[in-house]
C-alpha cells in the first residue's frame, strides 16, 4: 500500500504539501478520539501558506492498494488552534479533530 498526504486550501483548492511530489515525510497518531500529525518538511512557501490559512485547511491521505482493492480517501477536519511550524526542527504540527473515509468511485449522486 502506498499512502500520500495532502494538504490543501479549502476555498481555492491551492495545494500547500503533496507527499507524492515533495519530499516531506510525516506521521499519523490516533490519541483520545483525535488524529496528531507530524509533518517532516522544511520551510517553503507553502508552509506559510498554511499557517496563514489554517482555519481553511483540507487535509485528506489517500491509500493506494496494490492488490486491486480501490483507493481509500481520509478526509480529515484541523483544529485551526493546533497548527504550528517549529522551524528550528522542520516540522508541521496539527490536530485533526474528526474524519471521513470514503472511496471516491463511490461518493456522490447517481442516477
């Protein structure tokens, strides 16, 4: 299974880290009914971009299954409080409060 991280605008769609193109690293810990992220990374615009657009942020991790299962979307909600950037260490902080999965293939309206 490969997994990718984004993190994104939720008005403008911009996308600030994307896993599969950047070379960040990160870590997801389920704690007391919240998610803790860790985001290796170092300072680029994009981090700026989301510390200053913190209360607008999506963040979603996509599972990729190599075995023909379909793709697994995370969609998770940021506690905008929680979002902070330790320079000194590189590394993108934030709590997520409450998830969706789901899989895009099967997510919507059909007629």
């Amino acid at each position: 299974m490969k997994e990718q991280l984004l993190i994104k605008h939720a008005v403008g769609g911009r996308t600030f880290v994307d896993s599969s193109k950047q070379s960040v690293s990160y870590e997801v810990a389920h704690e007391d009914g919240q998610w803790l992220f860790a985001v290796n990374a170092p300072k680029h615009a994009g981090i700026d971009e989301i510390l200053k657009w913190k209360q607008e942020l999506n963040v979603f991790i996509f599972r990729n299954y190599e075995d023909g299962r379909p793709t697994l979307k995370i969609w998770y909600s940021v506690a905008s409080d929680t979002v902070k950037y330790d320079a000194a260490g590189e590394r993108l902080t934030f709590t997520a409060i409450s998830c969706i999965e789901y899989i895009p293939n099967e997510f919507g309206y059909k007629l």
